[in-house]
C-alpha cells in the first residue's frame, strides 16, 4: 500500500519573508529562536528576519551554526533557547540551518541523547508530535530541507546520521526567492545541483509513489532549464525565483527516499577536515551512481533524458559530468582535498545510511568500495 502525504504550508513568492510575524501568530506562538549562521548575519540577511516580526513578539538569535551542523551546535543552541524561554524556532539559512533548526526543535521536548532519535537505530518512532512549533525560511536553493521530513546531523563521536519523522517537518516554509539574489556563482552551482540530483535520485527510487515521481520531475525540468541562468548572472529573477522552487519540490519527494549518491554524501559531510559542501559532493558523486544503476530501473533514463531535453539513449551520467564541468564544479573527491586514507571508513558510512535501503541496485560493501575509488579520481 502506498502512503501518500503533502506536506506542509508553504508560502513562496518574492516578499514572502514579510508574512513570518503572521505564521508564527497562527502557530500560537511569540517567544521564537531564530538559528542562523554569522554570514547571514554580517549580510544583514538575519536582520530582514527580524524585521519581519510585530513588536510584540520577542525573537532570541542563535548564529553559531556550523558549516555542517552537529549535535554539539544543538546542545549550545538549546541553552539559549532555554535560558530565553523560547516557544518555537525560526530556521533561518541554508540545509545547515535548517537541519540544526530541527535538531533544536526537536530536542526542546524529547528526552536526550540525541542518538536514540536517529533512523537507521530505529529512533524515528520515538519523535513524537511534541517536536517544538518550527518555520523554515530558506536563503539558498539546493536542500529542500524547509519541506524534507529529515534532518542530517554529526553526533560528537563523528557519525552523521539522519533523523528522520513526519513530525519534524517545518509547520511552515517561507520561500522567499528574494533572499537569493546575489548569491555567488560558485554556491549558486553547488546548491542547485544539490537540488537537481535530490529530483533525479528521488525519482530513481523504487519506492511507490507517483505523486512525488511527478514532483521530482517537475523540479528537475525547471533545475536544469535555469541552473546556467542563476549562476551567470546572480540577479536574475525569474532563474532564482525557478531554482528555489526546484529545491522545494526536490524536498517533497524525499518521501520516496534517496539513494546511494547520499548514501555515500552523508559520511564524507561529517569529515573535518577538510569541510565538504554537501551539493558539491552529490553533484560529484552522481555520475558513477547513474552508471552503477543502468539497467535496474525499467526506462527511467529515458523519461529523464526527455525531462532534461535530451536526445533519446543519451548517457546520462556524461551529461551530468558535462554540466558539472560547465558550472565549474570539482570532477572528483581528489580535488575536494579528500584525502585517500578515509576511504574504506566512507564504505563503511555508506552501508550503515538510510538512504543505502533506498537505491534502485542493492550496493554491496565491493559495490562501494568501487564506486568510491572511481569518484575519488
């Protein structure tokens, strides 16, 4: 039986930001934590956040949000939370914002350790609806996490693990694709690519779920026909205005699941050095995944091929390499500055994700071993 539920309240236009005094009213709350990052906050970006609210409402900021959250950044964002007397969170950012929103939102009111809550040990029928109230405003186009149901966080033993429940989805996103422009060509590739392979990967899942397959189909169409767009020219409205819906409906379908590009993204995010971006990583690794699951996913590649506006029989896998190269990303790990020796505890990472259960070809510990050597370069 196919379980199918969207979503939640999305409210998306330029000025969208405008109406974030009034869904946090409707939740009932007035007391919120705003987590951001100190980039936005030197931009001035958090402060648009802020203007947004009426007098009456008391909003904390919390901007120490790390390149990739972790479980420590929750825990120091918890206390002010507490020490505020904060009622809800605005997560307010990119997917490391947002994911540590909802690690924050999520540990206001569960009991810890945070590990207990973690998918792949079962944790996932342990969130309760007692997650606190939480509004997601994007100011990149690639996660999809203001509509995903998960969060992907690093505990302070190193792993990153996905935590995943209906109840964690933000009550409300803001999609505001103002907050957008500007942003520079080399994030702009990244994230958007972020969003492209979401669509693409979720499509690919053999899970059964056409609503999300039309979704991601309708994103990857707007993805590919803008991403050049949005990086030549930064300012461009209508390109920003189509990549951030890519990335919202990229993040609808992660109801289908994921698969083995973010099977092997998610370790190497939790790397320390150096930081890895994750859309940089899935727009490296997916070529060798569409060529790993060539002929184990009936004619998708066709259908994808014509959403893309290719040619019949195209390689697919090429002409993301093509594109990659175009947008001036890394072809391989090796230029990301990976270094060889963390390989084999990758493998390791990429067996024990989520979203390994989710790829159309079952990858065997040789299969990753593989594939990691051929994205390494």
């Amino acid at each position: 039986m196919a379980l199918v539920q969207y979503l939640t309240k999305i409210q998306f236009d330029f000025g969208a930001l405008q109406l974030l005094g009034d869904e946090l009213k409707a939740l009932g709350v007035n007391r919120p934590l705003l987590v951001t990052d100190p980039g936005l906050v030197k931009l001035g970006l958090a402060q648009k956040a802020l203007d947004a609210l009426p007098p009456e409402m008391t909003a904390t900021i919390f901007d120490q949000t790390p390149e990739n959250p972790t479980e420590q950044a929750v825990n120091a964002a918890l206390e002010v939370y507490a020490d505020a007397g904060c009622d809800s969170v605005v997560a307010f950012g990119g997917g490391s914002s947002i994911d540590l929103g909802k690690g924050v939102a999520l540990m206001a009111n569960h009991l810890p350790p945070m590990e207990r809550y973690a998918a792949i040990l079962g944790g996932a029928e342990l969130i309760t609806k007692a997650v606190a109230p939480l509004i997601a405003v994007p100011t990149t186009a690639g996660t999809g996490s203001e509509v995903g149901r998960g969060a992907i966080l690093t505990l302070n033993d190193g792993r990153k693990l996905g935590f995943l429940s209906p109840h964690i989805i933000p009550r409300v996103a803001i999609c505001d694709p103002e907050l957008t422009l500007g942003l520079p060509p080399g994030l702009t590739a990244a994230t958007g690519m972020d969003a492209i392979t979401h669509c693409i990967e979720t499509y690919l899942s053999p899970k059964d779920n056409p609503v999300a397959e039309a979704i991601a189909l309708d994103g990857l169409r707007r993805g590919i026909r803008h991403i050049r767009r949005a990086v030549a020219d930064g300012q461009d409205r209508e390109a920003r205005r189509e990549m951030l819906w890519s990335a919202v409906m990229g993040g609808l379908t992660f109801q289908k699941g994921l698969g083995a590009v973010h099977a092997m993204s998610h370790p190497l995010g939790g790397i320390q050095d150096p930081r890895l971006h994750h859309g940089t990583l899935n727009a490296v690794i997916l070529p060798a995944v569409l060529r790993f699951n060539a002929g184990h996913v009936g004619n998708k590649y066709d259908v994808l091929a014509e959403t893309m506006g290719l040619p019949p029989g195209s390689n697919l896998a090429a002409a993301i390499e093509d594109l990659n190269r175009e947008l001036g990303l890394p072809a391989n790990l090796k230029e990301m500055g990976v270094p060889k020796h963390v390989l084999p505890k990758m493998v390791e990472g990429a067996l024990a994700d989520h979203s390994n259960a989710s790829n159309p070809r079952q990858a065997t510990r040789e299969d990753y071993e593989a594939l990691f050597a051929e994205v390494y370069g």
